[in-house]
C-alpha cells in the first residue's frame, strides 16, 4: 500500500466511504489519495502498483492496453517517471488481482516488496479479552509474522508477507471477530535493491551479447581466415561469425522478445513491438534472400538493451528527485515518555508525544517547541538559506534539521499528516495533471508511428525498383525505420521535465500543485498582488518618534507605553513593543479609558494623558497648527527638519500629519491636557525584497505588476510608489478583487494573483495561477492555491517565475529537437546514410538521455541569493 516515505507499493483497494466493508478509507495513505485523486475515490474503487519496470511511454502505453480489456475499468493512470500505475474501478466488476493479472501478462511485474506493516484503528477492543480475539481472529493466516494488539491504544499492529495477504484479508479477519476498523496506516518495510542498473540481469546478459557480438565482428571483418562455414540453412552458409551473431541475439534480445510478444498479446505497437519485428524481420530476411543480415539483428539486439538501460538510468534520476523530498523525514523518533527516553518508528508517535531533538538531528514531526532553543535549518521545507531561530511556543517542521540547541517539541500531527507528508503526497500527485502540451505531444504520438511504420513498409517496398537497391538493403531500410518510430524521446520529454521543475521547486520551498501550474505560470503576463501580507510584512512597527515641546524620544515612548500597555489594538501593541525594544522604563499607570473612535486616556504617575488621532487633541483645544518640536542644541531633530519650514515650529494639522499619512502611516498624538509630547507614526512595513522583486519579475518579462488592496487609496499610493508596481487598484472587496482579476484576463494572456491563500482566496481561485504565501504548515493555504510559497518569502516569486518559463522553454527544446532529430534520421536512411546502429543510438537511446539530462538542467536554478545558480534558458 501507498506510503509517502516508501518507494515499492503493493496493490491497495480503496473503496467508497460509506462502504463497510472497506478497509482502506479513502483518507488513508493509499492509492486512492494519489494520481486519480479523491474524486475518483468516490466513484469507485481506486488501486495503486509499483510497476518499476513500466519507465517509457510505450511500457506504460501497453500495461494501459492490458488492464483496459477489464470490464469496470473507470480510469488509468500510468506514471512512467515514478513507475506506478493508479487504476479506478467498479469493485462489482474487478478486483485489483485482476488488475494485476493484467499488468503481468502484458509483461510487467509488479514490486510487492517483502515484510509490510499495517497499523489499524479498533475503537472497540478496550480490554486483554477483545485483544486476545482479535489476535487468534489474524493469527489464523499464514504469512503473519507479528500481532501487537493495545487495548489501552485501541490500535493492532501486525507484520505480515503481503505477498501471501493482503490488507484486505486482514480487516476481514478483524472485522469478522466482531471489531470495526475505522482507520488503516500500511506501511512497507520491505527491501530495497541496493544493484546498479548496469549490474542487474538484463545489464549482465547485455555486456554477455556484447562480447559475442565483437568477436563476430573480429571474425567477419577482420580475421576472414577464422570464419570458417559451420553449416547450411536452406541453401545459405552460416558461418562462425553468424552464430555468434545468433548467441548474441539469444543473450541480448530475449528480453526485448518476451516484451514484444506481450506487447502483440495487447495489441500494443510500441517499441518492444517494433523492435521484435525489427529483429526476427532481420533473420527472416537472412534466410530469404541468402544475404546475411545476422550482424544487422546482432547489433539491433545489443544496442537497443543499452538503449533500455540508458533509458531506466535517466528515468532513475528522475525518480530520485522525488525520492529525496521522502527521504527528508527520519524513520524514527526519541519520544519522553514516564520521564524516560525511548526511540520509536516515526509511526508510532502520536499526537502531544513530546520529542527530542538534539544538535544535528532532524525533527521527526510537525511540532511546538517546549523546551530549549536552537537555530532549525528551514530549508528542506521552505527553502531558507539561513537558520531560523526558535525557542519555545515556536512552531517546528518535520524534516527541519536542528542545527545546534537541544529541542523538546510537543507533536502536533500525525506522521502522514505533517506538513513534509502534504509536499510529498501533492508532488506525487502533481504529476498526474498534465500540461496542455503533454496533452498535445500524447496525441501526436497516437499518429507518428502508425505513419512511420507506413513509411518504412513504402520504403521497403519501393527501395529497389525507385532507388535501385538490393531486396536485403531495403529490408534494412524498413527495419532501420522502425526502430525510429519509436516515440518515446518526445514522449518523455515533457513529464521529465514536469518532475524535475516541480521537485527542484520543492527543494526550494515552492510548492507546485500539476504541471499545468508549472505551465502556466512561465506564461503569464500579468501579476497582481495582495499588499498586507505580501508586500507588506502585515505586522504595524513604529517608523517615526517626533518628540515636541522640549521632550525626547525616550519620554514620548514612555508615556505611548503607559497609554497602550492595556490597549488591545494592533497600533497600541505596536508602540510597546517598540517602547520595549528601545528600553524605556514603564510607567504607574491608573484609571485607563478607551475613548472610542479617538484614542486612550490614563493617569500616569497620577497625572492625566491621552494618545489618539489628531481630532482628540484639537477637541482638547490645542492649535496643532503651531507645534514646537524638540531641538538638539538648537539644531532641528532629522524628522523635524524634514517637514518643517519653521524651524522648530510644526504646523501638525497641515504638514507634519499629512505628510506622514501620505507615506502610508497612521499618526498618533500623545501628550496631557496642557502640552503635546510627540507625535508616533505607525505603518504596515514595506518586505525589504517587494521593489526589487517587482523590478526583477519586470526583468524577466513580466508586462504588468499590479498592487489589489481594500486599505484606503492614499496607504495604497504610498505603498505602490515604493516598490513601483505599474498600478494600484485600492478599497476592493473580496468580489471586487475577483472583478480586477478577470478584468486582467481580458487583457492580458494569464494572470497570476499571489495573495496570504486565506482572505485572497476567491481572486486566487479566478487568477489564471493563484500563488500563496507563507504557507508552511497551513492547511488552507496548501489547498487553495495553484502554488504556495512555504516560507513568507516574497524573493521566491522572481525565482518560481523563472523556472517555470525555463520549464517551458526546456519541454519546447526536448520536443522539437526529438522531432527533429527522428525526422533527420528517417530522411536519410532511404539515402543509405544512417546505419541502423545510428538509429538505435541517436534516434532512440540518445534523445531519451538527452532530453532527460536536458530536462535535469531546471535543478540547477535557484533564488536569488542561494549558492548555486543556473539557467536552463529557452
């Protein structure tokens, strides 16, 4: 069964939610949460293979074929770049040993794994009698190798063969001794093969037809002396040389036989098909026109086996950069428990489990800190660059590495429930969504090799009597042909390169939910963005201190500080932590009044004072028109002198106050009832990143930045002028930021709208890309954006905006140079120049490498800032 930390997957039915006789909910870790997705769960029963065999599209083209011929199939989705296939069907007319029967005639064998664990939920079995029954109830199969029931837990955990059981079997079993099943965690601990590809048993028997194929040469065109006649087959002489042409058919091209009979079994004109064809077309020919083409089929069958290697080495590394976000987590935890410290599987902690975390080690779970302090490397999850400090009440991520402190963190998820377990499961399932092109390139290959395989039979046909060749060099031409007909270069092109852009970007705390996303955002022209949260920090500061009438900057905070400590507004929680930032003593404070609408009063130190808006003072009788501002040694203080022409008399109704409120700031007076003691400024502060990551998205090609705010007008031109968006639009509602959205679209060829992935959620939903920010750890922004920012970064929208056009431009590269490669190639083999070696290697072998090593190229972009840094280009 599917787990996001395991690689092999075994079949896992899921079934719908009111069905109970289900075992798997499809909430679980399962099948059904991956590549068809939930919907599909609730149609109908969804199951899950690891098919590592399947990693081309003309594999994958045939194991679809196969399962198709079940009746019930409602959905297939073959993943070649992960090598699973995810199957939705109707449980009343298939099973999933149906399923996977039909995958192992078409050829493929399915990765099982060996020991697996399943953890189950059974509510009812509360005491040592229901535990006892419950465990004579699965003790009773074959193939268990462990029963661990907790009545005190209500949970069984039970370790078994899944190749004899399956999860199933087990549930029945519970559920038959009078116990519900609510919830299952299946988990496989089966053995990973630690062999190379270029040690495993098709590589051995490769190398083996490799020799017997160089010594052939040796004989046939080197040591004539040595290749001596062994005996005739009809009419023509086989030498030595031929056999050991033959030995290296046998050796290198049996697997290439088995798969094109299952790929003839399943109607499937693939490669294996083509190739088959290709090779017996060969020996045919040998024996039909009394030229020998033993060496043809020879290197026809060695070459094409390396060409399969090669081809699983670059679909490997492919794969391997999603296997590292799942290798992030740790597999076990050392949990306090009754005051002692005991190490458990990452499983097995729960939710308030307290963990520790000591230097070096990374943090199992999602979490609070408790206890200690450190400095947590973010970077797996949000791609930070330097450690974040945290201490305790501060959140933590699973798969964060604890750089230095000790660290006791309170659990607060399960371990497929944390936020590293969402990326993982979203990457996986990302790749499931096609991009339009991928789309495009799937139904062009639908034509290509039928009209490829008809040419290479014109070809053949029509060779000697128009180009004046022999039968047997015709026949050359036509199998040569085949084997470019063969569309699985520009196939491959583009989900190669989906998944490396997605997984680099997750590596880089970008999180890109389909590649259509990925898509879609290197093509948008426009780009809106939320101010408060986004280019802003959302969070008020002080900005200025203007102290007045012989008064310092210290004792107007002081007494801002008294006024607000009890004030429950976000201004008055600004200037005390300002106040405490700065250091300023606290004052006795009696008798405080919120005055609505204007400000605070209190007596401090047993003498009235009042902080508020302007209006207060000037209803206090104060002529705020004729303010003096405290000089240092006769010299005007910065600000003052800033916006004061009088020297060191304000006019605060007419310059000072609107002068700060047209940067965007909320002014608040403080002073008694006799004398005015400074004036604070407080705003929103502006990300130190938002102007340069406006300009660098204008430098990638971005034609319109646009600023979409429900603050006042006179705030939104302030903060628009700063960081130097093209336009502002202020005072919107939610609807009316869906009604700026959709007016963009219609003028601009795609929009992206990056907002918080909460208040912003409508105007994301309408953008062509909803981009959301800091969403680490937040479930509603990982779910309603098309892409999430983990960390509140807003340097990383420069940088997801380039991979994703980088992306576009690689799949652009693997598709038109595959198509023109293979067109090259096929032109010129009428015209005798392209040996059939040469279209085994380049037109095959070597465009599937290329375009995957092209592919691997996005990995190399980062933000700006990170050590490393690239271009994949266009």
């Amino acid at each position: 069964m599917t787990s996001p930390d395991r690689d092999t997957q075994d079949a896992c039915d899921v079934s719908q939610p009111d069905d109970p006789d289900c075992g798997c909910p499809p909430d679980a870790d399962t099948g059904g949460s991956s590549a068809t997705g939930s919907n599909a769960a609730a149609d109908g029963s969804v199951t899950q293979f690891s098919v590592p065999d399947m990693d081309c599209p003309s594999c994958a083209g045939k194991v679809e074929n196969s399962v198709r011929t079940l009746d019930g199939i409602a959905a297939i989705d073959a993943q070649e770049t992960t090598g699973t296939l995810t199957v939705t069907y109707d449980a009343s007319m298939t099973s999933p040993e149906a399923v996977a029967d039909r995958i192992e005639k078409a050829g493929y064998s399915i990765d099982r794994g060996k020991a697996a664990t399943l953890s189950l939920t059974v509510p009812d079995m509360d005491c040592p009698s229901c535990a006892g029954k419950v465990e004579n109830a699965v003790g009773s199969f074959d193939g268990v190798s462990s029963i661990d029931p907790q009545p005190t837990t209500g949970t069984v955990t039970v370790g078994y063969d899944d190749r004899h059981l399956s999860e199933a079997d087990i549930v029945g079993a519970i559920e038959s001794a009078g116990y519900e099943v609510t919830e299952t965690d299946g988990t496989a601990t089966g053995a990973e093969s630690g062999d190379s590809i270029w040690t495993s048993p098709r590589a051995l028997k490769t190398w083996a037809s490799g020799g017997f194929l160089s010594v052939g040469l040796l004989l046939e065109f080197l040591l004539h002396s040595q290749n001596a006649s062994v005996t005739s087959v009809l009419g023509s002489e086989l030498f030595v040389a031929d056999v050991l042409f033959l030995v290296a058919i046998a050796t290198g091209g049996q697997e290439i036989l088995r798969n094109g009979y299952y790929s003839a079994r399943n109607r499937s004109l693939d490669i294996d098909f083509l190739m088959s064809v290709a090779i017996l077309g060969a020996l045919v020919a040998s024996v039909a026109f009394g030229e020998a083409l033993y060496f043809e089929a020879a290197t026809l069958a060695f070459l094409f086996s390396v060409a399969e290697l090669l081809e699983r080495y670059s679909m490997d590394r492919a794969r391997n950069s999603l296997e590292e976000l799942m290798d992030l987590s740790p597999d076990e935890a050392t949990v306090k428990r009754d005051g002692d410290e005991e190490t458990v599987p990452v499983d097995a902690v729960g939710v308030g489990d307290i963990v520790v975390v000591r230097p070096g080690e990374k943090i199992p779970m999602d979490g609070v800190v408790v206890d200690g302090q450190s400095a947590v490397n973010q970077a797996p999850i949000t791609g930070e660059s330097v450690p974040v400090d945290k201490t305790d009440g501060d959140d933590v991520y699973a798969g964060t590495i604890n750089e230095g402190g000790y660290l006791e963190v309170e659990v607060t998820s399960e371990a497929g429930d944390n936020t590293l377990s969402r990326i993982v499961e979203m990457v996986e399932d990302a790749q499931s969504n096609k991009t339009e092109r991928e789309q495009f390139v799937e139904r062009f290959a639908g034509y290509y090799t039928p009209v490829v395989v008809a040419f290479a039979v014109v070809v053949t046909l029509g060779s000697p009597s128009v180009l004046g060749t022999t039968w047997s060099t015709a026949v050359v031409y036509g199998l040569t042909l085949l084997v470019l007909a063969c569309p699985c270069a520009f196939v491959i092109s583009t989900p190669v390169s989906v998944v490396s852009g997605i997984t680099s970007a997750a590596k880089n705390g970008v999180l890109i939910k389909g590649g259509n996303h990925l898509e879609a955002m290197g093509a948008v022209e426009a780009v809106a963005l939320d101010k408060t949260g986004t280019l802003t920090r959302g969070e008020l500061t002080v900005t200025d201190v203007v102290p007045l009438n012989g008064n310092t900057e210290e004792e107007v905070l002081r007494c801002a500080r008294g006024l607000e400590a009890r004030s429950e507004h976000p201004i008055g929680e600004a200037i005390v932590e300002q106040a405490a930032t700065v250091g300023v003593a606290e004052r006795d404070v009696d008798d405080f009044e919120s005055i609505t609408g204007k400000g605070v009063r209190a007596a401090l130190d047993g003498r009235p004072h009042y902080a508020g808006k302007p209006g207060l003072f000037e209803d206090l009788g104060f002529d705020l028109s004729h303010v003096h501002a405290t000089t240092d040694g006769g010299v005007v203080t910065q600000t003052a002198q800033t916006i004061c022409d009088r020297n060191n008399c304000l006019d605060l109704l007419h310059d000072t106050v609107p002068a700060l409120q047209s940067e965007g700031k909320t002014v608040v007076l403080v002073g008694t009832e006799d004398e005015l003691e400074g004036v604070i400024a407080v705003a929103d502060e502006v990300r130190p990143d938002a102007a340069r990551t406006v300009t660098r998205l204008r430098e990638l090609g971005v034609q319109h930045t646009i600023m979409l705010t429900g603050d006042n007008e006179r705030t939104a031109r302030a903060i628009a002028e700063q960081v130097g968006v093209d336009e502002f639009r202020a005072g919107l509602l939610p609807d009316e930021k869906v009604a700026a959205i959709e007016a963009l679209n219609d003028e601009y060829d795609g929009v992206a709208m990056v907002g918080d992935g909460v208040n912003d959620a409508p105007a994301l939903a309408t953008a062509t890309v909803g981009v959301a920010m800091g969403a680490a750890g937040t479930d509603t922004a990982l779910e309603t954006a098309d892409i999430a920012l983990m960390s509140d970064d807003l340097s990383k929208l420069p940088y997801l905006y380039e991979l994703a056009n980088d992306a576009n431009g690689v799949i652009r590269q693997n598709i038109w140079a595959s198509l023109l490669v293979k067109a090259l190639l096929a032109v010129g083999v009428p015209f005798s120049l392209v040996p059939i070696w040469l279209a085994v290697l380049a037109g095959d072998a070597g465009m599937t490498t290329a375009v995957t090593a092209n592919a691997m190229r996005l990995s190399r972009i980062r933000p700006d800032g990170a050590e490393a840094t690239g271009t994949a280009g266009d």
